[in-house]
C-alpha cells in the first residue's frame, strides 16, 4: 500500500472526481455540510496492516501527543485496497483508487460528541491531482499516454456534487512536442496555480523526458479555471513530483516551489540542476529571480522528495537518503525559505521504514508538524518543530503502519 513515503515514483492514481451523492443507510449524525464545529479537535489516525484486499482503518483520538493507540478491534475498517484522504469544509473524504475503474469515495464528519460518522458515499472517476479550492475540491485527470485532454472537476465540498468542468490539452500546454503532467494544484490568491512535468507519454518512457532541467507552473483563473500564463524558469527542475504537491503559498501570500531534480529519461535520472527552492512573489505571475535556495548544496549534497509546511517560512522537508539520487531512506529536515537555512531533524529514529507525506498536518499553535513515523521497532507520531528541528515522540500506534495523520472540529 502506497500511503506513505518510500522515495520511490509512486505508480497508483487517485480515484475522485464527484458525480452524485447516493443515500447510505449508515449515514449517523452527518450535515449536509461540514460537521459541527465548536472549537474542539479530533485527530484521524489512519494505519494499515498490510492484510490483502484491506484498506486503512480510521481511528480518532483527541490528543496523539502521547498514550497508545491500536487497530485491534477499534476504528473503522474501510473496504479496498488503496485510499486517499483529503480534508475540505471539515469534512474528512476517503478516497478508493479504482485500479483504472471508478471507485468509492466516502465522505466523513464528526457528529457533536466527536464521533467520525459516515455522511455519504458516491463513485468517481480516475484521477491524479485533487487539492481543496476556496469551498471546492478541485481533481484533475491527467492522461500519461494515448489521448491528450485532461479533465478538471470542480465539487462542491459540502455538498459532493460537480458544479463545473473544464479541459486542457496538455501538449498544446506543453508546446515542446512532449506533454503536460500536472503533479499537483494549489491555490495562490484567487486564483489555480498546477505546476506540472513535461513527459514523453509515448507509452514506452512515459514519464520520462527530453527536458529535465526547466520549471513550469500553469495558471488558471478561478472558477472558470481558464488558462492565463504559464510561469516558467530554467535554474531547477520541475516543482514537486508525481502525486507530490510542490507548491505551497505561505501567509504573507508569497508562493514558495519545491524542485528534487529528479527528472528522467529510460530510467536514468538526467537533470543536472540543483534540488531548490523557488518563490513568486504575491500578486506576481514570475519566478523572483532575485531568489534561488539551493538545497541541494546546503544539504550536502541531498534532494528534495516531498515538502510539509508548518508556518512563518519554515517547512519540513523529507530528503531522499543516497546524496544525489532519487532513492534511499528517508531524511528529515526543516528548511526556513525566510532565512534560506537547512537544518537536519534531530531526535527523530535512526532507521525509518516510512513517514508519512502528502497527508501530514501542522500543530494547533503553528509550530511543528505532526507526522507518522514508521520504524522497525513500531511506529510512532511524532512533532517535528520548525524553529528548533527537533523530534518529539507522541502517541504509538499499534496493530498497523501509519498512512496518513488528519484533523476535523467538532
């Protein structure tokens, strides 16, 4: 099961893109919106097993700073094999990849005793970008081969239901004789910023590429999600990875991108630029060349695999663990964009077996970011700070590897 980080090109895709909202005889104390919010926290633990054809159990808790936790007879086991999670509206959606099908997507709140309770299940399509947008989720389908046309979807997160769609083709938005491939969508101000790779998507090398040194970010005005600009820059690679989201726009509404350099071509990684750090400056359309963070030499030499933002321009960084590779044991480490400092964590387990991604969240009081840690010996959630660096061990979670870490209020 591929939730968390493994360093290495991640091969499933995501089922969700919202058609109707079906009635469910287990729907217990759900909203037609978000669930009851009174200021308290529930956290969601998800963790697998590993048990063929089984997804992730969801357990809650409302404090993973310490105790123990376990999947033997607690939680709620889902159906599947792969799940993705996103939190919109306060609501909590489950994710089932279809295997190139549609597949489920179940859609959870907490009731006003802070029970996670089913609000609704509905079937979606296969798509591969899904990120939350003013009250939306926006998905994309991305094509990596055959026709050329993605497919963006707008749902309406209180509501599950489509209420607009847009297409793009990606060669003509790539313009090189190769194709666009979105690795993900944020939203920077009003409007939809997708950084994307540039792929042969010839059916034989299909994310490889003949262009491994330069960086791309579509811009798309919202809601209509019309093409505006497409930012481009040439000192680093693309921004983020495939199903890694590489773009994160912090307070002040500046917009810092993430780049490994990790680009290939028939399975040789080809990029010769540096992992780094790039920004756009709020109200702007242009990579601020005034501005370049070179990680990769601060680091010794590491690459950039996936990026956590925690608050004020710090973020957590998991590194790949062979100095200039895209594989290895993961690295943790906290860069401040502000400062362009690097620190490695410290305090944290030698050996990791995995840390959880694109599914972390950040302290209530902004300092750190809450992560699971997966090791030979158990597996923990942790507190990473941001200013300090340091490691604290949390709550253990028993029966299961962690998948994903999420919160909702109630």
């Amino acid at each position: 099961m591929k939730k968390s980080t493994t360093l290495a090109l991640l091969s499933a895709v995501l089922a969700f893109t919202a058609f109707s909202c079906s009635s469910d005889s287990d729907k217990s104390g759900g909203e037609t919106g978000g669930g009851t919010d009174t200021g308290k926290t529930k956290y969601i633990i998800t963790a697998t097993t590993g048990a063929a054809g089984i997804a992730d159990y969801l357990l809650t808790a409302d404090d993973v700073s310490t105790g123990v936790i376990t999947t033997t007879g607690n939680g709620l086991e889902q159906d599947g094999t792969y799940r993705y999670y996103i939190t919109a509206q306060n609501n909590f959606f489950s994710l089932l990849y279809g295997q190139g099908n549609p597949g489920a997507v179940t859609t959870y709140n907490l009731n006003a005793e802070g029970k996670l309770v089913k609000k609704s299940d509905f079937q979606a399509e296969t798509v591969h970008v899904f990120a939350a947008i003013n009250k939306d989720i926006l998905t994309v389908k991305v094509p990596r081969s055959g026709a050329s046309i993605a497919s963006m979807y707008k749902i309406d997160a209180e509501k599950s239901l489509i209420t607009g769609e847009a297409q793009q083709d990606t060669k003509k938005l790539a313009g090189n004789g190769e194709r666009a491939f979105y690795t993900w969508a944020t939203q920077v101000g009003d409007k939809v910023y997708m950084p994307y790779m540039s792929i042969k998507g010839d059916g034989v090398d299909n994310f490889g590429t003949a262009n491994p040194d330069s960086t791309w970010v579509a811009v798309y005005n919202y809601p209509e999600l019309k093409l505006e600009k497409v930012i481009k820059d040439n000192r680093t690679s693309y921004l983020g990875a495939y199903f890694t989201n590489g773009l994160f726009q912090d307070e002040n509404g500046d917009a810092y991108g993430f780049s490994g350099a990790i680009a290939t071509s028939n399975a040789v990684m080809t990029s010769t630029k540096p992992s780094a750090i790039v920004k756009i400056k709020k109200g702007t359309t242009e990579f601020d060349k005034s501005y370049f963070f070179n990680v990769q030499e601060k680091s010794g030499g590491y690459k950039i695999s996936s990026t956590t933002y925690i608050s004020k321009g710090k973020f957590l960084l998991l590194m790949y663990g062979n100095a200039g590779k895209n594989n290895g044991a993961v690295k943790m480490a906290i860069a401040d964009v502000y400062n362009q400092t690097f620190t490695w964590v410290t305090n944290a387990p030698e050996t990791l077996t995995s840390v959880t991604s694109r599914y972390n969240i950040t302290s209530e009081d902004g300092s750190s970011a809450i992560v699971g840690i997966n090791t030979p010996d158990g597996n923990w959630i942790y507190s990473i700070n941001g200013t300090t660096a340091v490691a604290t061990k949390g709550m253990k979670v028993e029966g299961g590897q962690i998948t994903a870490i999420q919160k909702l209020k109630y």
